[in-house]
C-alpha cells in the first residue's frame, strides 16, 4: 500500500487510457471522412465502425490472457525467436511513434492556426514533446492518473456544443438509410485511423493490478468512444449539412463558431484551451508504449534507463512531427495509418494466437 | 541523472524565451474594424464578369485614443481583392489590424447582385472571425451608408449592431448570421433572406428583406412582404400585426396583436406533383383594440378578432405564394428541404430547375389569442 | 541527501554525550562537585544549592538547578524544603535506604529518575532538570520541576475561526501534548518522544492512534525522524524539510497546523502528528493536496456553507495562481476572447500606458510582492501607515502617473487577496511562486502556454507522494467516496467511512444514527 510501484495501473485508469487512445487527430475531422461516401448517413457509418475495434479487442484480451506478464515484445520474443519477433516489435514502435508524430503535428498545427500564428511550428512542438517526456518518464502510474484528471475535460466539451444546436436542421439527417450499405461500409474503411486504441492493451495488459475485467473495460471505453464520435458526427451533419460539411477541414472545431454565450463569447477558443489537455492523451499514451517497447527491444533495464529512453522517444517523435509539410500530407499519412492498424490491431493477435496454438501443438507433442 | 535533464529543460527554455515571443500584439497597437462594408466597382471597361471587378471595402474602426473626440474612423479602400484592400489599409494605418473582432458585414446592392460567393470565403476561411457575425444588404452603396452620419450613438458600427441584433424580436426581420448565409447559400435546397438596412437622416433603418437565390441578390420584398416570409418560414417571428373587424364594410375595431409564430410542414407526393402543407400556428397577446366592447365569453368579438387577422394573413400569403412562384421562381420560404428529406438522391439534381415553380403550396392559418393584457 | 549536506561534519556536531565512555560518579559529594564544576562553570546560570540533610549525622546535599528554567516554588517547597527539615525520629534509616527514603517519602514531585553516570548528569542539567547530589549516595536524582515563563495560550496566528474553538498550540510540548488528551480521549492514542538535534536537544512527541494508523506510515516516519543528524531543530519547519519525500516539489507535501482540534480530526483519520517543543506548529504526515484548499470552519458550520466555503477556495487558488497571467493571455496575445464591449475601454486605458501588458503585471506584481514581505515584518504601529501608503499612494499614484492601466490594479488586487483566502499558508506561498511561473510561460506563449503550464502543474502534482501516500489522491488515482471531502463537503452523515485516500486500518467511523430514522421509531 505504501509506495506505488510506478508501472501499474487501476483498470479504471485502464479504461481511461482506451479512452484517451484516439480523441485526438482522429476525432477532428471524422464527420467529414464519415460523410464523403455515406452522405447524411455517416453517423450509421460511425456506430457500425465501432465493431472493428471491439473485435480487436476480444482478440488482444484472448492473447494475453495467455501471457499476462508479458507485454509485445516479450510475447513476440517468446513465440517466434529473438530474430523475428524483434521484426515484429519494430513494426509495433514504429507504427506507435508514427501515430504519436500525426497526432502531435495535427495538434500543433492547429495550434499555429487559431492561437499562435507567427510562433514557428518548431517551438510549439518543442514545448508539447518537453510536457510529454516529462509525462512519460515516471511511469505509467503517471499516464493513468492523467487520463484519469484529464477524461472529464471530454464530457464539459461536449455539453458546449449543446447551445449550437438552436441552429440546426434535422432534416438534414433524412431520409435515412439512402445511401446504401456499400457506402456506408465504404466511410467505415475511410474512418479506420479513428479505430486505433486497442493496440495499446499490448502494453498496458501486464501493468494491470487485476485482470479479470479487461473485456468489461474495454467495452466501456468503446461504449464511450462511440457515443462521443455518433454525437459528434450528427451534430456536423444537423448544423452544417453533407454539402458544407465536404468543405471544412476541421468540423468539430467550427461546430462551436456558430453561437455566443455571454461571458465566454467565443466558445471556439475556449474549446481549443481544452483541446490543448485532450489531445494530450493519446500522445502520451503511445508515447509511453513506444517507450516502454523501445526499452523492451534493446534489453535495457526498466528502473534505470527508462527515463534515457524516454527522452529518446521524445527526440525521434520530434524529429519525425517534423516531416510532413503541410496538413495534406499529414492526412495521407494518416490514411495509411489507418490500414496499419488493421495489421497491428487485428493482424497481429490472429498472427500471435495462430504461432502459440502451433507453439503449443509441438510442446505436448514432446 | 535527473540534474542534467533538468539542466538541458532550462537550457532550452531559456533559449526559446530570450529568442522573443512573437505573437504578442499589444491591445492598444491594434485596428479592429467592428463593422465591413463591401461594393462593387466596375471596371473602367463596363465588363460584367465577376472575377475583373474590383471591390470597395469600407471598415468602421474604433478609436482608442482618449483625446480624440469621435469614437470611430470610417476608411475606404479599394482593390482587386479583399486582401489587397487589406495592403492598401495597412500603408496607412499606424497600426497593426487584427479581424477577429468584426462584429458584422454590410453587402452592397450591387455586389449582392452579382454574388456574395467571392466575398464570403475569405471571411470564412479566417479561423478568427466568428460565424455569428450579422450580415445585411444595404440599400444602395454600402460606403456611403457607412459614412452617414448619426446623432445620439457612439459609432455608426455600435448602431447596425445593435439594430440587427434586435431585429427579429419585434419586427419580423431575421437575424441574419454569417453562418445561416454561407450554409444557405451552398446547400442546393435552401435560399437565405437577409435583411435590407437603408440610411436615414439620423441613423440607419431597416427596409426590408432581400431574397436571395444561392447566393445571388434577386428581388426586394418591403416591410409588409416580409411579415408574411417570415411568418411562412417559421423561425423565429416575432412580431405586431395590425388588424381590422369589418362587419358589412363597417369597420368596427381595430388594433394590434403581439404575435409569436411556428410553423409545421407535410409534402404529399403524387407521381410528380408535390403538394406542400404550411400549417402555420399563430399565438397572439392583444395589445391594442379601440372598440370598447369587452372581450368576454359573451362578445364575440375576440373570435371576430382572430378571424379577421386570420383572413388577412390568408390572403396575403396566397398572394405572396403566387408571387414566389411567377415571379421570384425560388424558394424563398424553405419548404424544399422536406421533401428533400424525403426523396434526397432523387430531387437533388432536380431542386435547381423548376421544381419550386410547378408544386402546389397551401397555407394553413392558425390563430389564437391568449392573453388580452392587463384591461378585459 | 543527508550525506550530500553533511559530509564530514560528524565529528563537530557531536556534543558531550558522545565525547569519552560513561564514566561514573563516586560517592564523595566534593567529588562530585569538583567533576561538575568543568561543565558548569562558564554558566553562570547555574546555580548550585548546598544544604544539609537533617538525619544522625548531618549529609551534605547540593541541588543543582538552571534559573528561569525551573519553577523555583517547586524547589523550594519540594525539595529543599523537606530535605532541611526531616525529622529523623518519624522513621529509622541507615545509609543503605537513604536514597528510596528521600525518593519515597520525603521528595514529593511528580517526575523522578536517578542516573549514575557525568555524562548523563551534565546533560539533564542543560536540559532544565533539577540534579539533587548527595554525599553518600553515588547516583544523583534528578526532578522534573521545569516550568518558568512561558506563552498563555492564546488564539492562532494563522488558522482563524469563527464557529470553531480556538486553542492555538503553544511552545511547551507538554503543554501541546496535553491539548491533544484533553479533546482525544481514546486509549489507544500514542505517544512516542524522540529527542532530536545533536546540541538543541529537542523533544519530538510523534503521535498517532494505534489502531487506526497503517503501521507502515507510522514506522516510516519514525524512521526518517531517527535519521535527522542536525546540531539545531529550531522548528518543525527543520524537521519538515528533513523527513519529506521530495524537497525539490513546488508544494508542501505537509500539513502544518497550529490548533488541537485540527490535530485531533487529522488522528482520527490515521494519519501521525508531530509535534515539537519549542514550536507552536505541529505537523501531519501524509498531507494530501485536498487538505490544503480546506479549513476548520467547514467542519464546524452547515453542509450547504460548507460546500460554497471550499467551492470559493478553489475559485481563490485558482484566480491567486494564474489571473494575472490570463490577464497577459488575453490582453497581448487573445484579444478576440475579450467581450467586444469591455475591449474598446481596456484599451483606451492601455492607450495611455507605455508599456507592454507583461511590463505592467510585472512591475505591479513586484510591488505587490515587497508590500507582503513588508507587511510580515511590519510592526504594529506603523502598520496603518503601510496601508496608507502601499494602497492609496502607490495604487492611485501608479494609475495617475500612467505606469500601469487601472484594469491591472483589479487583476493583481484581486490574485494577491485571493492568495490569502487560501486556508494553508504553505500553500498561499507556493502560489506566490506559481503565479511568476505563470506569468513567465503566459508571456511568451500566450493562452498556449498557459494551459501548457496547467497541464505541467497537474501531473506535477498527479507525481507527488506524500510519505508513500499520492498526493493528489482523491482526484487521481480517483476515489468516489472521498469526493466527499474535496471540493464539497457533504453532510456530516455521509461520512461514515474514514477517508481511503490514507491508509488506515480500522475502517468505520460512524454509527447508522439519522435522525429521522430515530424519530421514526418512537
């Protein structure tokens, strides 16, 4: 009870930690992903989409359900051989540091566009990396009672979004259903960046004091998710319609342009103040499992060189938020992560669970 | 271990501080325009193509300085964009301009002819400017209605405010915002109406409502035709309607009626003919009546009251239908967008040509009066 | 850490009890004398007393005594007294017995101990005891006759009520200790003494309730307080600065508290106080973040004055941490956040000053600063002329002159008050250094780098632990139950459970007594 050890975590911290997978670059331009190919129907797209996920997680939980002390590269280390599995580990950290570098560069461009204009892109990321590493380095105690703090940031949002609607249309939702399940199934593919969260139960599954409730948590997470993103997406669509909605890069934004409250006036800039604490999140809880993996990877030790490590980790997703030159290129890399998490989120636990039932088959059959 | 890290978080803030802040703009350094006006100018040639003209941009800005004694300079500029204009105003003002505080826009006639289109998108592409920001068409030249000169008010900005900000509490003119025209204007089922401000002697008024198709000015409509638009619409209306009791050409009574308004709609669809269902629901507070007959169960003379307005109001809308559809050819009332949420995919293409023009629209009037006043 | 500061001092440090081994003292009175007279002959506060024991043959006796330290109606009553007058013909004695007569029947203070050896003799002389030597007799006795001038007691500087009591500790540890008896009845309070400070010789009574606390804390602590090698405690503030968990955290990962029933309500829920003679500040270990913002008034009054006290304690931290920097935010960098209406008179005023908006804070917030530590040191006289000056002269000249715009004098106003109406005066000095860091970051970085700062400052504290225990506890890790007690404070009836955030072992603390049940039933 005295001194926590600082890599464990509550399952409620669990769930906040899924939660704060992916509020981040993901969220702030799905209505418009969502309605490209489905029109008015794209919050149909949204709630379906929510599936993916939750088959991914059944599959994760099932896998580490048969190593729970292991986290990935452990786990790949232990079925295919040090070669191999490092390959695999690798595919891992870099998939999770590109995820961190988009959801920071999207985070500090919108920064440089709404707040800061003549401030250089470099110094902002600068500032954002310094909070992260500093988050990242005592442990992953510290990442889930942030989560924990900063999640109810998540809902006081939401509620602000409740006096735009005096100026909106439902009708724009109507007729629904028209566009037709291929469509719909079409934006589904479209939003697969906003899936990615549940690759990280990789890493955070062994820290977890108990773990019988995992699939339970997951679901509340997803639950949430998904309730965020289906309100989100039909808020766009009453207030701006599909037509508007295709010209405006980030919707979620401007769904606070529309009205003024007295006091706060202008509640775009007051979001964009939470914004800055939301979008942490997922920044620091990849960082942290590309981190923790990296130390993995090169057989370092945990309580001595983490720190080292993270400040590491912090350098290479600067250097890298660094690289694409404008918003554009940022969304085609995030299209692609987007297929990337079909092979790290579902690709990998069928791949880990098809090498340990072989693994399983030879040792009874010695 | 943790020491060095410490000192190299230093180092590094350290070098980010004394390098500068760069977006500090102090408030007393800035020129805000509250208040844009937009013109068109011709081209010297008379060419009428949208992309050769230039454009007048008149800004009414605040004075800060406590010496000088009117509160708000109004300056001109004129150029092939708006930007440009933006240039033209930065050679001369001593101080940086910051637009995120513009409170509201004013459209000249002739440049809400051609298209308001160009206009809008570099007000909507500022991730400063709020989308709630008033918008008006001005009778004339919006420049000079800028620089009409106003007695009793601060600014004349302070004054189209505040007048369009009330507008639609008591006299059947929407409020228009920045936001309602863009949508309005790039969705293919809906039209905006936006209100008409003319100058006065002493000030600036209301003079009507200017409809619009997409974003195209096409007709006026004075103040009596746009009572009976918004009451067709159904958002918002608020109002006094005036009434006359006729019994056998004698007029009996008369008064006015504080009214609130919604609206609901149906579409019947047969084949290709659409029939639309306006049932508008009227409830009214009597504010006004010179027949001192009581207005008790006894008397019939609130129902008397309601069936006048009600005829009224019938007759003025069948009018304004038949009008709407001869002459304006465009929905001005926004009643598409029900059928529209019925058979979407199919009208979309359609909604543009003609299809307004060959529907039937009934308007069906509800009117009730609740509450008399103080006085029986 | 320790080693860090004293590396070689060891040996200087060491006083008397350490020099040669125990040596013991003879029989002889002159002896005696003779081997004390070496200690205290450069004190000439020491005053050693001869007279003679009435008895068969006549005993030579000597007491030996610090002035002032002492209550000398004691002595003179108790002690010598008796000792000059004995009747030998009451009772028969020989030598063997001298020593239990005079301390069964004839000596009649409260504390007695005997003690054989110089080194320990020497020491409870400097430590204010009265040593009684008798010839003959080769142990000294020594009595607890301390007393002298010490401070009534009186109501506390810092830690003010109106609906509470208002006992504030003194510097006398028994004094203290008794406080606490008084108002905690319980059997199992413990008391446990540690003297501490290799010359000071300070008492530390460490006191905790022994079947409520989690032993692992109460050992911590005492563990920590074993390992305090200082020559001078002069407060608890020293010993604060020894045992917490990091010195390098911008907050107070202590409680100091200067009332009896403060202590007595933080006992009750597990935690350990520390109290030292000399001090009128006691301290409690673990301290949670929540403590800081919360005041003993709450506790005394109704629910509903309670809930609105904290909620406006919080609005206080946070407008004394970061309104001035919200003020640079968005008079420089965010002026679209500003209400159109308020924005044309700002910046008239702004229009008259010629500094930027970060020059003006910071020039107020220094004088603001120097006026506080003036304020401190200020005799009372001359206490009404601090106010003349710093507030009309300095704020009605400062706007007059056009150094700064009125609207700052309201901001900087309004945070330096603010910091006062936090409860814990630690924590009303950290928010003093918080604000310049705020400034700093909102200068720069505008409204950008002042969530920036919030957000560092949050995990900062999220990393806090305070002896073991996180410091930012109830708020993360997240505890629904001790919600109760943060920001709100709900009805005294929901609080049947000690709080979890501290360990304890004994859970329950109130009975399912409602008054409305009760009255049901009759």
């Amino acid at each position: 009870m005295k001194i926590d050890t600082s890599f464990q975590i509550t399952d409620r911290q669990f769930i906040f930690i899924l939660i704060g997978g992916a509020t981040g670059a993901g969220i702030l331009s799905l209505p418009r992903l969502a309605t490209q190919e489905a029109l008015q129907d794209g919050w149909i797209s949204v709630l379906i989409s929510a599936f993916v996920p939750l088959i991914s997680l059944l599959l994760i939980e099932r896998l580490c359900r048969i190593y729970p002390k292991y986290s990935l590269s452990e786990i790949t280390d232990k079925l295919f051989g040090k070669f191999v599995g490092r390959i695999f580990t690798l595919g891992y950290i870099a998939y999770t540091i590109l995820i961190v570098s988009t959801s920071i560069r999207v985070f500090v461009e919108i920064t440089s566009l709404y707040i800061l204009q003549r401030t250089p892109t470099p110094v902002i990321l600068c500032i954002y990396v310094i909070f992260i590493i500093y988050t990242i380095m005592n442990g992953s105690t510290l990442v889930g009672r942030f989560n924990e703090l900063v999640f109810y940031l998540l809902p006081v949002s939401l509620l602000l979004i409740l006096p735009s609607f005096t100026a909106s249309t439902y009708t724009n939702l109507l007729p629904i259903g028209e566009a037709g399940l291929i469509n719909i199934l079409k934006a589904c593919f479209a939003l697969s960046y906003s899936y990615s969260r549940t690759e990280l139960i990789f890493v955070y599954y062994p820290m977890l004091k108990q773990k019988t409730r995992v699939v339970r948590d997951g679901v509340i997470a997803l639950g949430i998710i998904t309730f965020v993103n289906v309100f989100i997406t039909i808020a766009s669509i009453v207030i701006f319609g599909t037509e508007v909605l295709q010209k405006i890069i980030w919707p979620f934004i401007l769904l606070y342009k529309i009205v003024d409250i007295p006091v706060i006036e202008r509640l775009d800039l007051f979001f964009l103040i939470l914004w800055t604490a939301i979008a942490a999140r997922p920044s620091i809880n990849y960082s942290f499992v590309s981190s923790y993996s990296i130390t993995q990877f090169l057989n370092l030790k945990l309580e001595k060189h983490f720190s080292a490590v993270s400040i590491t980790t912090g350098i290479i997703i600067f250097v890298v938020a660094l690289i694409p030159k404008n918003v554009q290129q940022v969304f085609n890399i995030i299209t692609y992560l987007g297929y990337g998490y079909f092979i790290a989120g579902i690709g990998y636990p069928i791949i880990f669970l098809l090498a340990s039932l072989f693994l399983k088959g030879r040792t009874t059959k010695k | 271990m943790n020491k060095r890290i410490l000192l190299l978080t230093v180092c590094i803030i350290m070098l980010m501080l004394l390098s500068g802040c760069w977006d500090a703009k102090d408030i007393e350094d800035l020129s805000i325009p509250i208040v844009g006006g937009y013109d068109l100018v011709k081209n010297s040639t008379g060419e009428e193509s949208s992309m050769g003209n230039k454009v007048a941009v008149t800004g009414v800005f605040p004075l800060f300085s406590p010496d000088i004694v009117s509160s708000a300079t109004i300056a001109t500029n004129i150029a092939k964009t708006i930007g440009e204009t933006r240039t033209k105003r930065a050679l001369r003002t001593p101080q940086q301009q910051l637009f995120g505080v513009l409170q509201a826009v004013v459209y000249g006639e002739e440049l809400a002819e051609q298209g308001l289109h160009n206009y809008l998108d570099i007000l909507y592409r500022n991730p400063h400017i709020k989308l709630n920001l008033f918008v008006a068409i001005a009778e004339g030249k919006a420049e000079e209605l800028l620089k009409n000169k106003i007695t009793n008010y601060s600014n004349i900005g302070d004054y189209i405010l505040d007048l369009l900000r009330n507008s639609y509490k008591e006299s059947f003119i929407p409020s228009v915002t920045l936001h309602l025209l863009m949508l309005k204007s790039y969705s293919t089922d809906k039209n905006p109406i936006v209100p008409i401000i003319k100058a006065t002697e002493n000030g600036v008024s209301i003079a009507g409502v200017g409809i619009f198709k997409a974003d195209k000015l096409i007709a006026k409509a004075g103040i009596e035709e746009a009572r009976i638009i918004s009451l067709l619409r159904g958002e918002k209306v608020e109002g006094i309607i005036p009434f006359t009791v006729k019994d056998e050409e004698e007029v009996i009574d008369k008064g006015s009626v504080n009214i609130k308004g919604s609206r609901k709609v149906d579409v019947l669809r047969k084949g290709n003919d659409f029939t639309f269902n306006i049932n508008v629901k009227i409830n009214g507070q009597l504010i006004e009546h010179y027949n001192k007959k009581p207005l008790d169960k006894k008397s019939n003379l609130l129902k008397e009251i309601e069936n006048s307005i009600k005829l009224d109001i019938e007759s003025q809308c069948i009018d304004f239908i038949e009008k709407m559809q001869n002459e304006y050819k465009v929905d001005c009332i926004d009643i598409t967008r029900y059928a529209m949420a019925k058979w979407r995919s199919e009208l979309k293409d359609k909604i543009d040509q003609g299809f307004i023009e060959n529907v039937t629209i009934k308007a069906n009037i509800d009117i009730e009066i609740l509450r008399n006043g103080e006085l029986e | 850490m320790f080693k860090k500061l004293f590396p070689k001092k060891q040996k200087d440090i060491s006083g008397v009890c350490d020099k040669s081994g125990d040596v013991k003292l003879p029989a002889n009175i002159t002896t005696k004398l003779n081997m004390l007279q070496k200690y205290i002959e450069n004190s000439s506060d020491i005053i050693v007393r001869s007279f003679i024991i009435k008895a068969e043959q006549d005993i030579n006796a000597a007491v030996i005594y610090m002035q002032g330290v002492i209550d000398t109606q004691f002595l003179n009553q108790d002690i010598i007294k008796p000792l000059m007058k004995f009747n030998e013909k009451e009772q028969s004695f020989n030598d063997n017995n001298l020593l239990d007569y005079i301390t069964k029947r004839l000596v009649s203070i409260g504390q007695i101990k005997k003690k054989a050896s110089l080194d320990e003799t020497v020491q409870c002389i400097y430590d204010g005891l009265t040593v009684l030597i008798v010839n003959g007799i080769s142990e000294v006795i020594v009595f607890d006759i301390r007393g002298g001038e010490t401070r009534t007691l009186d109501e506390p500087l810092l830690d003010r009520t109106i609906c509470g009591p208002r006992e504030g500790f003194v510097e006398s540890l028994t004094t203290n200790i008794a406080l606490i008896r008084r108002k905690l009845r319980d059997t199992n309070l413990a008391v446990e003494k540690l003297i501490i400070g290799k010359r000071t010789r300070t008492d530390v009574a460490i006191m905790y309730i022994k079947d409520i606390a989690n032993p692992e804390i109460v050992n911590e602590v005492l563990n920590r307080i074993k390992k305090i090698e200082m020559d001078g405690i002069l407060s608890t503030g020293y010993i604060n600065q020894f045992i917490e968990d990091n010195p390098r955290s911008l907050f107070p990962l202590y409680r100091e508290i200067e009332r009896a029933d403060i202590a007595v309500a933080e006992l009750l829920e597990g935690r350990v106080v520390i109290i030292s003679d000399q001090s009128p500040l006691a301290i409690v270990y673990p301290a949670l973040f929540v403590e800081m913002l919360q005041a003993a008034e709450d506790y005394s009054t109704k629910t509903q004055q309670g809930i609105l006290m904290r909620l406006f304690r919080y609005v206080a931290f946070f407008s004394a941490v970061s309104l001035p920097a919200l003020y640079i935010s968005l008079i420089s960098f965010y002026q679209e956040l500003i209400p159109y209406e308020l924005l044309i008179p700002i910046a008239k005023n702004r229009s008259e000053v010629p500094f930027p908006a970060v020059v003006e804070v910071l020039i107020l917030e220094i004088v603001v600063q120097i006026i506080f530590e003036a304020g401190l040191r200020m005799p009372s006289p001359l206490g009404q002329t601090m106010g003349v000056v710093a507030g009309i002269i300095l704020g009605q000249a400062i706007v007059s002159a056009s150094f700064v715009s009125p609207a700052i004098i309201i901001v900087a106003a309004t945070a330096t008050i603010s910091t006062f109406a936090i409860s814990n005066f630690c924590m009303a000095i950290t928010s003093r250094l918080l604000r310049l860091i705020f400034i700093a970051t909102a200068a720069v970085f505008g409204i950008f780098g002042f969530t920036m700062t919030w957000l560092f400052l949050i995990v900062h504290l999220a990393n806090q632990s305070s002896m073991g225990v996180p410091y930012f506890a109830p708020y993360a890790p997240f505890n629904f139950s001790d919600l109760k007690d943060s920001f709100i404070r709900s009805s005294i009836f929901s609080f049947k459970k000690r709080p979890e955030s501290v360990p304890n072992i004994n859970k329950r603390r109130q009975g399912n007594f409602r008054r409305g049940e009760q009255d049901n039933e009759n």
